[in-house]
C-alpha cells in the first residue's frame, strides 16, 4: 500500500508542478507570508481535489470575458499547454498562501511583467490589456467564486458565512496588488459583482475551441486519466447555472449526484496518498 500512496503522490506532484523548484515555499522563522496560519485562505486552498475542480470552474469562467479570452487566444499555447496554464495557476496559489511575503510579493511581480506583453486588440475593434484594472478583477473573482464554491461543495459544506468573507477579504489583497480595483470582499458583494457583470460576458467560436482545448486534454498519465475526467466534470458542476448553460454544458440533474459522489472519492483516495503538499509543508513549519 505504500507503494500505491507514493505513486499516486508522485503523480499529483508532477501534475501541479510540486518540488520542480519553481516555488519555494519554505519561510524564515517569524515570516508567516501575507496570511498565515488560522487564515481562511490557508483552509480554503488546502485541499487538492476541491483546488483541482475549482480551478476547472475557473479557467471556464474567465474565459467568458472577451478581454480573458483574447488574452487566452493571443497570447497562449492553449491547444498544447492547458494543463501547463493548470499548472501555473496552482503554482501562483500555492505560493502566494503558503509561501514567504518575499516568495508571494516574487510572484505578484513576476504575474505583472508577464501582463505588460499581453494586449491586444478584440475582434470587434476593442483594444484590450492584461493590466486592465477591470479585467484583473474579473479573473481574481472567477477564482475565488469557484475556489470557494468547490470548498464547500467538495471539502466543507457547512464552511460558516463569515469564513466565506474573511477569505474573500484576505485573498482580495492579491488581486489588488495584481492591479486589481473595486475587488469584492464578501460574498454579498461578489454576488451582486457577477450578476452586473453577466451582461458583459459572450461566447463565441473562439471560446468553444478554448474550452474543448481544456477538458479534451490528454491526461498528465495514462494513471491519473479517471481522475482527470471526474475532475473535469466536478468543475462543471460548480459552474452556475447561467454560466454553464453559456458553454452548452449544463448537466441534467439526475447525473450530478453521480458526479459529486466520483470527485468525493476521489477526494478521499487523494488525501490519504498525499503525505506532501504546500499546505502541510506550511503547517510542518509553524
């Protein structure tokens, strides 16, 4: 059995990127990066499987902003390298979390430098930025909608409200020091930011191409395809409604028990393999 723990750790770790040296996440003593132990962060982006679906429900989110899209289309691999942009994202989280304040500020500086090249200009004849104040907080929140929807859907359903807007609050801080603006803080004011919004999001060829490119990608293994695929759907399933009906995958009712039931066990398969990951090295060195 120690064997099939460490093969299944081994590829998660590959999946993710995990100990390739592009993150470090060791801190000095007394440096509890920008949140630290007790935060609502640290809980939130602790657990693999709900991190792994919301991150699907996110990248689908996004990419019905035409600025996000555009960004996608122009000015990545995204037919070859979807699972390389997962990969990125998780190594982002990871370390703006768990990571030093020096490790977290490295990040946030590298993310900008990445955003001064990607501009453009929307099919419509719309000029477009990755800097983009607005746009920065359209994709901080297609994040933490869908990190937090899949907490709680997948890891504790009974997360209490005020959790939700401390890690709301706490994560928000990111965001803004990306360029964000006008970043909600609690979930009343997400809430009321996504239903504004929603009259600004399309879908399009482009984005149907996008989307098939991220949940028809070949699996990281041949090993790690079941799970790939239950995945797939439970980010779908955190999807809402009106989000999912926009990309033509809404899922009859009768299947999602289905699906929730596979990513719980997968859930439970995960956590008793994974001895190793970004949140227990932070704990470990509290």
């Amino acid at each position: 059995m120690a064997d099939l723990r460490d093969t299944i750790q081994t590829q998660v770790h590959r999946l993710v990127g995990f100990g390739d040296g592009a993150v470090d996440l060791t801190r000095p003593p007394g440096d509890d990066g920008l949140f630290g132990p007790g935060s609502a962060a640290w809980v939130v982006h602790g657990d693999f499987t709900a991190m792994m679906a919301g991150g699907v429900a996110a990248l689908l989110l996004q990419m019905l902003h035409p600025g996000a899209l555009a960004g996608v289309w122009d000015h990545s691999n995204f037919r070859r390298d979807m699972l390389g942009r997962l990969r990125r994202t998780a190594q982002f989280i990871s370390g703006t979390t768990y990571g030093s304040t020096a490790t977290a500020e490295a990040l946030i500086a590298k993310v900008r430098r990445i955003h001064d090249r990607v501009a453009g200009t929307l099919p419509d004849g719309t000029p477009y930025s990755a800097n983009d104040p607005d746009l920065l907080t359209w994709v901080h929140v297609a994040e933490v909608a869908s990190f937090l929807a899949a907490h709680r859907r997948y890891r504790d359903p009974a997360f209490p409200a005020t959790e939700q807007d401390r890690y709301l609050a706490e994560y928000a801080v990111v965001a803004e020091r990306l360029g964000a603006t006008g970043v909600p803080r609690t979930r009343a004011a997400l809430d009321a930011y996504l239903l504004a919004i929603r009259p600004q999001l399309r879908v399009d060829h482009r984005t149907r191409e996008v989307s098939r490119a991220l949940l028809r990608q070949q699996p990281a293994s041949l090993a790690m395809a079941p799970a790939q695929t239950v995945l797939m759907e439970g980010g779908i399933d955190l999807l809402p409604d009106w989000a999912a009906r926009m990309h033509g995958l809404d899922r009859p009712p009768l299947g999602k028990p289905a699906v929730r039931a596979g990513v719980a066990g997968i859930a439970s398969v995960l956590r008793w393999a994974l001895r190793d990951g970004s949140a227990k090295r932070a704990t470990t060195q509290g």
